[in-house]
C-alpha cells in the first residue's frame, strides 16, 4: 500500500468535500495557508497516484496541486 497527501490549491470553499467523493481518498479536509485543501489517499501502486492527481486537477476550481508520497 502506498499512501500520499495531494495539496490542493483552490479559492472553491467547497472543494475538500468534492475530493472526498473521489474512490481512493481517504480524508480530505480545507486547511489555511497556501494550500486550500489537503487529500489523502492509499493506492496499491505508486503509478495510480498520478491518475488521482489528473482526477483533481480536472475538477472545476482547482488551480494547482503538491503531491507527497510517504516513505517507509
């Protein structure tokens, strides 16, 4: 299992709840500061979390994303 936090950038005060209805997030919550919004998601492999992150950058709003991986 691979897990990542996707940050979020996005003036949409919504959006950590639009993300929450994505199939692999796990939490999602808004957050102050440069980021708007914080996803976390578990995957199997480390190739699927480029997917996700296309997924959120095709939702209306979303200016920009981060993405860390967890390392073990």
């Amino acid at each position: 299992m691979v897990r990542a936090i996707i940050l979020v950038k996005s003036p949409k005060k919504l959006i950590a709840a639009k993300l929450r209805k994505l199939s692999t997030v796990t939490n999602s919550f808004p957050t102050s500061g440069q980021f708007d919004a914080v996803v976390m998601i578990d995957v199997k492999q480390l190739g699927e979390i480029r997917e996700i992150t296309n997924q959120i950058q095709k939702i209306s709003g979303v200016e920009r994303t981060e993405t860390m991986v967890e390392v073990q």
